[in-house]
C-alpha cells in the first residue's frame, strides 16, 4: 500500500461526494487539507482532458512534489481522484476500476439521490480494503 493516498469521488457539478485519506504514514490535519487542496487544483487539468479522450483512465495527470494525482473518468462525467506516491499504474487502475464496480452498486440503490454524499460504511469499508490490496 502507498504510504500516502488520499481518494475522493468528485460529482459532475464539482462536489465532493466522498472523501477518504488512505495510506500508512501519520496523517495531520494540514496534510489532509493539503491534499484536498492539490486534488481540487487539478479539476480543471481533468476537465480539459476528459473532454479530450475517450479513456476513462486518465494515469498521472498532475504532479506535486513526489506526490502523482491520478484520475478515472466515469460516463456520467463523475471523477474518481487518488493522490499517492506509488508507480504502481495497473495497480491504481484496478483500483478505479473496482470503485467503479462500487460506486454503481451505490448508484442503483433506490435510497441514494445521485450527486449527494456516500455516507455508507460498507462503502467506506471495501473502498479502503481495495486500496490495501491495490495500492
């Protein structure tokens, strides 16, 4: 796993819908805001590429020091975002693409209104189990 990783699953209207800092390394309260910082300065990196390309997995889109921001686009225009350090890409990109699996299993859930936040634990719970097996 990455030392440091931090994920969030950013709507179509640009709001975050779910946050979660993954990783081993100590966290401190400016390094998650940091993060979240450096996650929402490369929406618009995103929103050039996406536009773009027809991959969904758009790999290493910005940089910040030894920290890599990877980005998966789904079809309804929903970013999943991942901040690590790791080189690992297939790695990164099984991980999106098992998220992916998650986030509509969410989606078809006749409880959840699109666009809100994910406050399911279970969804909290697998998203963290992938990262440890994937990253």
């Amino acid at each position: 796993m990455a030392s440091t990783a931090c994920f969030m699953i950013v709507s179509r209207t640009d709001i975050p819908i779910y946050e979660a800092e993954l990783g081993s390394a100590l966290k401190k309260e400016d390094a998650a805001q940091q993060h979240q910082f450096i996650l929402h300065a490369s929406l618009d990196i995103v929103q050039d590429l996406a536009w773009t390309t027809s991959a969904m997995f758009l790999k290493a889109i910005d940089r910040f020091n030894d920290l890599v921001v990877s980005v998966y686009v789904t079809a309804g225009h929903t970013r999943f975002m991942l901040l690590h350090d790791s080189r690992n890409e297939d790695g990164v990109k099984c991980f999106f693409q098992e998220v992916h699996e998650l986030y509509i299993k969410i989606l078809l859930n006749p409880l959840y209104l699109p666009g809100s936040r994910i406050a399911s634990s279970h969804f909290d719970t697998k998203v963290r189990a992938l990262a440890r097996k994937y990253l």
